[in-house]
C-alpha cells in the first residue's frame, strides 16, 4: 500500500502532492477502480492556468468518461506525456507513474481531505 | 435481487467486479478488460454465459412453430446443424435475435437474457400445438474462444469436436460433463460455447481453467465480450436494435428469408425496400481517442441524422469504434461527424466487421 500521508484528496476523487511550490495532481485508486479500463486522457497543456475546484480536463474508460477537476490552482508545468501511450498507468499505478500534471505556483484548494477522511468518504 | 449463475462462487472467488446484466450478477472482468481481450484475441478465454436463455420446441409441430417465430428459413437445418435469426413482432420490429439449433426432436432456441420473459411469453403464445420448455435455469452455458480454444476443447472432449463446423454442434461428453458442443461464438474467434446441466458447470469450469492454464487461458467478464463483439460487429439487442427496429435497418436482412412461407412479421418486412430501408446501419471510426456512446447524435453535413448505437476502444485496432443507426435517406458519401460529451468528432464509415480473424487461425 502507498505511502499517502503526503497526499491530499477531493470529494470528485483526485489527488494532489504538495512540495513546496510544485504541486502533482493525479486521480485516486477508488476512481480508478471505478472506472475500470483507461483508454484516453484529455489534458492541459503546459502553460494553462487552472483554478481549483474547475474542470481541467477529463478521463475515458472502456466504461465510461468523466470531467477532471483541480485540486488546485496554479500554472501547467508539466504534463505526463507517458500517458498519451500508456493510460493504463492510471489503473496500475494511479498514485506513482499514473500522475497526470506538475503545477507551478500551486495553492491548494480549502476543502480538501487527508487519507483518513478520504477512505471514510469512500467507506474503504 | 439479481439471479446468480451456478459459476457465481467462483467468479466472486476469483475476485470478479460484479455487475447486474441481465437480471444477473454478472462478471464486469476478473482482470482488466484490456488482458482479458487480448487473451481472446491471441491465446484463449474462458466466459460464463449461463444468464443466456434456452427454450425447446419439440414435437411434429416444432418446425412449423419455429419457422413462424423467426425470419431465417431453419427447414435447411439438419440435426446437429445450427443459425443465427431474429424473432420479429407482426410490425416487422425485432423482438430478440437468437440461434436455433436444430436437435434429434426439435428446437433449442437461445434467447438474451434480458429478453427472456418477453420472449418466453411471445413464444409461448406462438407456437400452438408444439410442447414448448424454459430451459434458461437447468442449463449453463460456458464459451471456451480464441486461437487456442478448438485444440484445448478437443483435447478434453471423449468425441471428436475439432471437425465439428462453424454453426454445428455435438452432443458428447467434456472432462466427463455430458455438453452440446457448439462450434459458434461473440468474439469473432473461433471456439466453441458448452451446453451443460447447470450443477455440472463449476467442475466443468474449474477443469477448462485447470487444462487450458498452460496455454494462457483466462476466465474472461462481460467487459470483453462487449469490445469482442462490437469488434467483429456483432449486434447487441437492446442497444443496436429493439421492438421497433426491422432487420433491413440494422444490416440483418441477410436472415431474413421471404421465400420460406409466411411468418410473424413477413408481411411487414415485404413492405420494406430491402435496398432503402428506413434506418441504415453502418459501422464508424472517429477521429481521435473519444469513445463514442449509445444515443450520441451523429451529424450529416453539420446536421442530426441518427445516432451511435455501440461504441468502444478497439484494444486490437487501438483506436475508437462504433456502430451507427442513420436516417434512410442520409447519402453514403455523406461527411458524418458525432457529437462526443460537446465535442464534435469526424467520423469515417467503414465496413463492418472492424476485426475479422487471419485466415486459418
């Protein structure tokens, strides 16, 4: 089991690692395990602003897609560009390789969950 | 509460994500629907279809009864013979589709198993004096698919299967299971389904698990079958066709045979022009890496003109498909486009089966 005591999470079941003013954003093991098979990620592209709590992108399954929202605002740095070949590293390793975007000048939004809170939420 | 298949206890054993199909808890996939694919596509897979239904019609009048409820001409049949055919209504809408096998006294008639009470009800009213029996809850049904299917299943079989051809069966014995062995299938490999008493499917199940192991063989969900099928463009009542689709609109007029007499629905179905039927189903990629849905709109010239029936991830093209239901009069040189979650996806038509298996495999 991962280490997730850095880790933050969102209601709608992304997460985001704070280091310092970095912060990386990915989706959950829940979400991934719901969503089953990960076929196509739409992403930012580097340089967009993103607000927290807004639609910044959104993640198909062979199930079914839904819409990605910021755990935090900040500024795209870096994209996972190993998932444009790879989006199974979502359902693998959704808390290591699977990660999705980099933010630069990141600020947490206000709502969010630690592990703790967040398994209640999922009753796992 | 949905039912259960006699296979339930080891699909939840072997850890399955369960869903409701049917009236069933169904396996979703044991694995990822991605490894369970491509072990159908490349070596072999092992599925429990037992929510399918099967009804017989037996006695001199089970001809006759069977040729009025479906739209192929099943008087070609010899025992051991088997076909693919839709069941219409008197307005020519598809009530379910099926495969009659033809038996030593009769009918088996396979039905989905979403439809069964509806079609158990219809079929009852329809066949007059012939004996009619619900089998759906003795039976089980295991399909053994893939490349490797035939060989494992021969291997295990105390008759020779192996020569048994594409729609025929054998009554023989599997791994000492008394099964019809039915060289048929929805993944567009070939391989066999296996029609066994329902309390004799778990050690039938463990046995093929057990012999076809070394060979790469894995118990394979829903979830598969459902990117097989659209693959090899297979239908899937409910979601490609319903009560009010004729078969002409949805690319199936190749089961229906006027020329075999009267039946349920003839007389609407020969008031269709078979070349411009109301509906023309067509198979689609999209541009890009969206999945197309059930009930998306499809555009012709920027305009609505019908709706995607199926669409998947094509895990052996690697790309999106999807099947389509067109308003009759959209011209075959029209440029489509689908309309995706708000995005609009141009879309190329294509022939259908997207997958057809290499020759001799």
């Amino acid at each position: 089991m991962a280490d997730l005591s850095a880790y933050r999470f969102t209601a709608s079941h992304e997460w985001v690692r704070v280091d310092g003013s970095t912060a990386t954003v990915g989706i959950t093991d829940h979400a991934q395990a719901q969503l089953g098979d990960v076929i196509f990620l739409e992403l930012p592209e580097v340089g967009a602003a993103l607000t927290a709590g807004a639609r910044f992108g959104a993640i198909e399954s062979v199930k079914a897609a839904s819409d990605l929202y910021a755990p935090a605002s900040g500024t795209v740095a870096e994209v996972n560009a190993a998932l444009t070949d790879h989006p199974e590293l979502v359902n693998s390793d959704p808390y290591g390789e699977g990660w999705m975007i980099r933010l630069e000048d990141a600020s947490p939004a206000g709502n969010l969950m630690d592990e703790a809170g967040y398994s209640a939420l999922v009753g796992s | 509460m949905a039912a259960r298949t006699s296979l339930y206890d080891r699909h939840v054993a072997a850890g399955a994500r369960m869903v409701e199909f049917g009236g069933f808890d169904m396996p979703l996939q044991y694995t990822t629907i991605r490894d369970e694919h491509i072990a159908v596509r490349t070596r072999c897979g092992l599925f429990d279809l037992s929510h399918m239904g099967e009804v017989r019609i037996s006695g001199d009048a089970a001809l006759d009864a069977v040729q009025r409820l479906v739209t192929n001409d099943v008087s070609r049949l010899d025992v051991g013979g088997a076909l693919y055919s839709v069941m219409c209504n008197e307005a020519g809408g598809i009530v379910d589709d099926v495969i009659v096998y033809r038996e030593p006294g009769g009918y088996m008639v396979v039905i989905n198993a979403a439809c069964r009470a509806k079609d158990v009800a219809w079929m009852r009213r329809h066949t007059g004096e012939a004996p009619f029996a619900d089998l759906s809850d003795d039976l089980a049904l295991l399909a053994v698919q893939g490349p490797h299917a035939v060989a494992l299943v021969a291997r295990m079989a105390a008759d020779d299967v192996a020569g048994v051809e594409p729609f025929h069966f054998k009554d023989t014995s599997v791994a000492g299971v008394h099964a019809a062995v039915s060289r048929t299938g929805y993944t567009g490999e070939d391989g066999f389904e296996l029609y066994v008493d329902a309390p004799d499917a778990p050690g039938l199940w463990d046995a093929l698990l057990e012999a076809g192991a070394p060979e790469g063989m894995i118990p394979c969900g829903l979830g598969a079958r459902d990117t097989l099928r659209l693959e090899a463009g297979l239908r899937l009542y409910g979601q490609d066709m319903d009560d009010s689709t004729d078969p002409y609109s949805c690319a199936l007029g190749w089961t229906v045979k006027p020329g075999k007499g009267e039946f349920i629905g003839s007389a609407a179905l020969a008031g269709i022009d078979r070349a411009h039927p109301p509906r023309r189903f067509v198979g689609l990629v999209p541009e890009g890496r969206a999945i197309a849905r059930h009930g998306q709109t499809v555009l012709a010239g920027g305009r609505p003109a019908g709706e995607i029936t199926s669409g998947t991830y094509s895990f052996t093209l690697e790309r999106s498909i999807a099947t389509a239901s067109l308003d009759g009069d959209v011209p075959a040189d029209a440029e489509l486009s689908i309309e995706i979650r708000g995005t609009i996806a141009a879309a190329a038509v294509v022939p259908l089966p997207f997958y057809r298996r290499p020759k001799g495999a």
